[in-house]
C-alpha cells in the first residue's frame, strides 16, 4: 500500500466518551490490533449533530424503512437534525476515501443489522437499521461496512477486512489513469481471490476484462468496480477455498515430489474436513512458490490478502 487505509468507526468503540450515558465501549480489537493497519475517521452520529453528553436515550419509531429518532421519555422527535448533520457528513466523507466503516451494534443512529423499531403500541421488532448507518450504505453501497459485535466472529471477521484491503488495492489502482494494461494487471493478482469467492463472478469479469476494448474505459472501470464488490461480498467457503488451493497445486504438477505431493494433498484434505485452518496449506503452498520460482502465483493476493499479524486464516 502506498498511503495509510482509512475506515471510518464509531467514536465510543475508540474509547472516546460520547454515549448518551457519557460512557464508551472501547474496542480493543479495533484500537489494538486494526490499529496497527488503518488510519480511523471517528464518527459519533449524535453528539456530532448537536446533541450533549450527556443525552436522553433515543430510539426508532414508526415505519421501518423509514423511521422517525425519537427520545424515550420526552418524545422530542430528533429525525430532522440527524438527517440534516448526516448530509453535510456524508459530503465530507465521500472526499476521505474510505475503504470501509465499523459501526456501533444497536445505537439507533449507527446500528446496521437487526435495530430496534417500535411501533405505535410501543412494541419493538429488530428489522431496522441506524439512521447515520443507512445513510451511510445508501450513500456508498461499494464501501465494506461492519459492526464491532460481527466482528468476533472469524468467518465475518476475515470476510470484512479482506474486503477493506481489496478496496484499497482497487483504489491505488484508480489513481492511476485508466488504461486496460493496469486493469488487465489488477484483475490477474486478484483471479484466484475472486475465484475463492465467487467462481461465478470470477468468470464474468474475466469475460469484461477480455472485451474491455470495446467499452469506454469510464463506464468499464466502473462497471469491474461494481462486479469486484459483489464477488468479495460473497463469503470465501471452505469448498471454494479446496478448489482454489487444487488449482494452485496444479501449477507445480511437474515440480513437487511425491512426497510432497503427498503433504500438501494430505493438508488441503485436512482443510477440508475442518481439522486445520486454511493458513497451514497455504503457508506450505508460499514456500513452493519461493521454492519453485512461480511468478504468476508470487502475485497473487490470495496467498497473502493481508498482513500475517492479523491472523484473519488461523480459525477452523
């Protein structure tokens, strides 16, 4: 990477005391370990817009999609001033390229996955979404988004920094005039990524690539911009994982020993059957890179997608 990844993350999860109770929920995670890797934006939705700390607590009411933020007790309906605040932050944000955002779990203003609404008897139902944080995905649907509770979860974990990466890779890639000799380049490091992804995008977007001299190279980036985000949306699987790791095994068909071709077949076995996590035989499968000099595979970002402290392949 040429410049530092920035995402942008919710204020209390950096430890900064804003919640309604002048509390926070530091993330050690994030601040410790994702610290080292990216350069955070801090964003706290509610006292950005105006509102004190302490607060009274707020929640979503009324339609769904469309809810009004309204105080718990006294009722004052605070929709206008986060949407308001929200437009002017969104203008800014879209200038500091962000390569994702880590939202806070619940907060009826940054929660992203299954939120709080109440209706007009006062029941809740968890089908909604944070006001700031479905402004945010509406707004850029291509930037990686996640909550800090997902992220204690290896597969989401490894799924959501992953994308952070490839976005930041792609961006470089942008920052470059568009030519179909950089996108060609791009596309081939990132082929067995996509493979492991999504098989099906992966042949699509070769199909582009392939053509792209017939299409105007504006509308072509943006079109491949489109098709590499739906491909890492899509979780890597341990059988498309095997498959891609066949693959690899196939360029050395003629340089391995039978020995071993016999480890390497015994580890991706094991992968397979959930007994060792995917960094053992793709550990193995760098050191017959090095080994074998294999340019074509050397390039690869699957076989290091990210920094090896981040231990993102070491789970079963």
């Amino acid at each position: 990477m040429t410049s530092a990844i920035r995402i942008g993350v919710s204020k209390c999860l950096l430890g900064e005391k804003v919640r309604f109770d002048g509390g926070h929920k530091h993330d050690r995670y994030i601040t410790g370990t994702l610290g080292q890797y990216f350069e955070f934006v801090p964003v706290c939705p509610e006292t950005d817009c105006g509102l004190g700390i302490p607060r009274e607590a707020m929640r979503l009411e009324g339609d769904v999609r469309h809810p009004r933020l309204v105080t718990n007790k006294t009722g004052i309906d605070r929709t206008e001033q986060m949407m308001s605040w929200a437009t002017h932050r969104l203008d800014q944000l879209e200038n500091d390229d962000l390569c994702g955002f880590i939202f806070k779990k619940d907060s009826p203003s940054s929660g992203l996955f299954r939120v709080k609404v109440y209706n007009r008897h006062g029941q809740p139902a968890r089908t909604g979404r944070g006001m700031f944080a479905a402004a945010f995905t509406e707004r850029f649907p291509r930037i990686p988004v996640e909550e800090e509770g997902r992220l204690h979860d290896p597969g989401l974990r490894e799924n959501f920094i992953e994308r952070v990466f490839a976005l930041k890779r792609w961006r470089e890639t942008l920052a470059e005039k568009k030519a179909m000799g950089r996108l060609v380049a791009f596309h081939t490091r990132e082929k067995l990524l996509l493979m492991a992804h999504s098989p099906k995008h992966y042949r699509e977007m070769g199909q582009l690539v392939a053509g792209g001299k017939q299409v105007d190279p504006v509308t072509l980036y943006d079109r491949y911009e489109g098709m590499l985000v739906e491909a890492l949306n899509l979780k890597a699987t341990v059988a498309k994982n095997t498959n891609v790791l066949m693959h690899i095994m196939g360029y050395f068909k003629k340089q391995l020993s039978g020995d071993e071709k016999q480890e390497l077949l015994e580890l991706i076995g094991n992968y397979r059957k959930g007994i060792l996590p995917l960094i053992v035989p793709v550990t193995l499968l760098n050191h017959f890179v090095r080994k074998y000099s294999q340019p074509y595979l050397s390039d690869q970002t699957y076989l290091k997608p990210h920094p090896l402290d981040l231990q993102l392949r070491n789970h079963v």
